[in-house]
C-alpha cells in the first residue's frame, strides 16, 4: 500500500533542513530548465529536493538506453519523453511542486514565449550551437532574468576544474569553460554531475539572495 505524505509533513520535513524563512523562499521559487539530459535532468531533480515550488522543464527528446549513463533516468523510462519521465520522479520525491511541462525544442523563435513567466533560466543543453542560441536569446529579450548556463564539462579532467563563474550581473557560468565533446572527451556521470551541482547550487543561492558565485 502506498505511503501518503500530506503537504505540511513535506514542508516540515524540509523547513527541519532549511528553516521556514530560507525554505519560504524556496517554495515561491520559479526556476526553467531547458534541455533535461545529463545537466537539466540533475539540476531539475536537486532543486525538487530543495524543495523549490515550481519548476517549469523543457526538453523534446525520448529516453534512449544511451542517456542511462549519465542522466537521471531508467530502464523503465526508454522511450518515454523526458519532460514526463523526469516529471514522474519529481512527485515521487514532492507531488506539492508545481510542474510546468514543455516538450518542445527551443528556438529563437519561442524563446519569449516559453520564458517569460521564469525567475531564473538555467540553459542545459550538450549542444553548443543550441547553448549558444538560448543563452544570447536570454540575455536580448529578458536581461533582468538570472542565467545560470553550462560549458565545460566532457572528459574525465579533475573534478577541481570545474567551477561557477559570474559573466555579467545576472549571468552566470559553470564548468571548466574549456573541454568541448570528442571522441576523446565524450560525456560521463561524474563530470556532468559535477557541473549539474554546480548550476542547482548556484540557483539555489540566487533564490535565497546570494548573488556572488
């Protein structure tokens, strides 16, 4: 028989970790992710354990038996669409987050649409054409959001290279800016772990006010 959480033993259970003030905070959060592979779909599931109350998750892939070696997924998630499958996890670990769902591919085109209702976008693709476009595409038509992006991250180099760095005042880098995706470098767990942690812990400061990197 399943186990049923009210809200307020969610809540509580998080206000014992964060205080009520910090987890307040958190819960009126509202936080894009786009692209839900092995950066977006860390991040996403790390800020619902953070208890942040609305998580809006973008992505048009399916779950490929190649993504379950670095991305937050299943055997029982191939073939679903990513934007569900991540959903799912997400209410088993808080089923009070509000969920917004968009399984769609980003372009220049729908930037304005797909964004405008975000406090705060992290960019979270593996391609750098498509890393490119959101980021400039952010930056054009909402310079008053935070952006927290990604580059830097394939291979096994040292974890201590990865890092968070501030671009601009509301713009923000994690990652050794460096390694770019080969055949030499191809993309691992640990790494994109690594930088995954890094954008979520970033986001989460900026939710609570913390602006340095």
């Amino acid at each position: 028989m399943d186990i049923v959480y009210t809200k307020e033993q969610i809540e509580y259970a998080l206000i014992e970790r964060y205080t009520k003030q910090k987890q307040q905070i958190l819960y009126h959060g509202n936080v894009a992710v786009a692209g839900l592979g092995g950066l977006g779909s860390h991040v996403a599931i790390a800020l619902a354990r953070m208890g942040v109350g609305n998580i809006h998750i973008i992505d048009y892939d399916i779950v490929d038996i190649t993504n379950l070696n670095r991305q937050q997924y299943f055997l029982n998630h191939i073939g679903m669409y990513k934007t569900e499958a991540l959903r799912q996890q997400i209410l088993n670990i808080n089923p009070y987050i509000n969920i917004d769902t968009d399984c769609i591919k980003v372009t220049e085109q729908n930037i304005k649409q797909l964004f405008c209702n975000n406090d705060i976008i992290c960019e979270a693709f593996d391609n750098a054409e498509s890393k490119a476009m959101l980021v400039n595409g952010i930056l054009e038509y909402f310079p008053e959001k935070k952006l927290v992006a990604a580059s830097g991250l394939a291979g096994y180099q040292s974890s201590n290279i990865i890092h968070t760095r501030r671009i601009s005042k509301n713009f923000y880098l994690c990652g050794d800016e460096v390694t770019e995706i080969s055949e030499q470098n191809v993309l691992t767990a640990p790494r994109a772990g690594l930088c995954a942690c890094h954008q979520s812990n970033m986001i989460i400061r900026l939710l609570l006010g913390e602006e340095q990197a």
